[in-house]
C-alpha cells in the first residue's frame, strides 16, 4: 500500500502547471520565494519590484517569464502594468513596509503614504487585475497578526491589521468569480526583518526559538507554502489565514 502512495505521488503533475502567477514585489523575502515554489510546481511566472538589479537578479535565478520595474505605490505605473499583460491566474502582492512609531513621533505625510500603500494598493490591485485573471484564480495579499495585540508604536500597524481583512472580504465578493485572500503573517526571517531590527535581529531569532509552539522561526519558505496553496485550492475566497508559528498566543 506504501508503494502505490509513493507512485501516485511521484506521478503527479505539478499543480500550477500551465498557469502564470504575478509576484508584484518578488525580488527577495516573501514575494522572492513565492514565485520560486510557484515556478515548481510549473507556473509561468512575472515578476515586479522597485530595484532594477535586484530584479534582474531574482529573474535569472527563477527563470521568470517576464519582469517589471516600477514602484507599487505609484499608481499610474500600476495601471500601465496591468493593462500591458496577458490574461493570468494568480498575483501576489508582497509590496509594502509596517511602519511603528510613536503618536508624538509621527511623521504625518510619511503615515499617510504607508496607510496607502498597504489599502489603496490592495484597491488598485483589485481593480486593475479583475480583467486580466482567470476565473477562479486568486488576489494574495499580505498583512500582519503582531498589530492585533494593542501596544505604544503600534497604532498605524493596528488599523492597518484590522482593516485588511474586513477589505479582503469585501473584494472577494465585489470581484467573483475571481477570489480573494490576505496572508496574516507573525514574525518572518526576510531581508525586511533584517533592515528594521538591524543588530537586535539575532536576539529576536532567539527569543522566537525559544517561545515559539514550534520550536522555530517562520522563514520565508512557509509562508510561500501557504500562498501556493491558496492559489491551487479552489475553495478558498473572502479569508485571511494566519501563519505566525503561534507568535499571537504566548509573549513573544
């Protein structure tokens, strides 16, 4: 009986075979290791980023189809991306930074870009995309768990927490047949991390591996996992699935 699971396994077609995914921030981190498990399993992949080399650089080592540079946030470049593809299955949208930051800290016009990039974007997207995806392809977006939990500096990242999902839902109705979902992500080892926390980052990394349900830090491997997922699993719409290796539940 092992034997014929292992020849049905191996005989298997890759489950995006034939289809396209759009990483719109995928030269590295979350977005970089996406497109390569979506290139695994034999989607055709586009990739986006701001960085002119950096994307050069991630195209070459997945094999993309095709890339694009340009700012997300610039919305006007957005739209003339979109109306230049083809017909695709799936994009994922990994574009964007948390801000945290104290009230009497704030740096008003930098928190309204920030709170648009997170939302506007999601909007842009949305709309932008619904005549290029195939029915019963997926939007991904990415949002956080950490701002659930109320603390001092968390206020911009909180509303942004909350607001993704409640958007999430809406657009998956607005835009069907096409779906929609928002990765909620804890703590993630990227390139991002790194940057934020600078020489704190190895403290962190132990704090979580020793907190942690699991025992270990999310990479950005897990979290592309779930986003494959999401995209080959046809049922799924309207939700936001957390991945955080526990974070939210213990004092981490």
């Amino acid at each position: 009986m092992n034997t014929a699971i292992t020849v049905s396994h191996l005989g298997r077609e890759p489950e995006l075979l034939g289809q396209t995914v759009v990483v719109i921030g995928g030269s590295a981190g979350i977005g970089f290791e996406t497109a390569r498990r979506a290139r695994a399993q034999g989607a055709k992949v586009i990739l986006t980023a701001r960085n002119p080399e950096r994307l050069k650089h991630a195209a070459t080592e997945i094999d993309a189809m095709s890339t694009a540079a340009f700012d997300a946030t610039d919305t006007d470049a957005l739209e003339s991306f979109f109306r230049d593809l083809p017909v695709i299955d799936h994009v994922m949208v990994t574009a964007g930074r948390p801000y945290y930051g104290r009230l009497a800290d704030m740096d008003f016009a930098k928190i309204r870009d920030l709170i648009g990039a997170h939302l506007l974007q999601a909007l842009y997207v949305a709309r932008n995309a619904t005549s290029k995806v195939r029915p019963g392809g997926t939007l991904i977006f990415m949002g956080g768990t950490g701002g659930r939990r109320p603390a001092i500096g968390m206020s911009i990242a909180s509303a942004v927490t909350a607001a993704l999902p409640a958007l999430t839902a809406n657009l998956a109705l607005e835009i069907a047949p096409v779906r929609v979902n928002l990765i909620a992500a804890g703590f993630v080892d990227t390139p991002l991390s790194a940057e934020l926390l600078g020489n704190q980052l190895e403290k962190r990394r132990n704090q979580l591996r020793t907190t942690l349900p699991i025992g270990r830090v999310v990479g950005p491997a897990d979290v592309a996992a779930l986003a494959v997922h999401i995209m080959t699993n046809t049922a799924l719409t309207g939700a936001t699935y957390d991945i955080d290796g526990g974070q939210q539940f213990v004092a981490a």
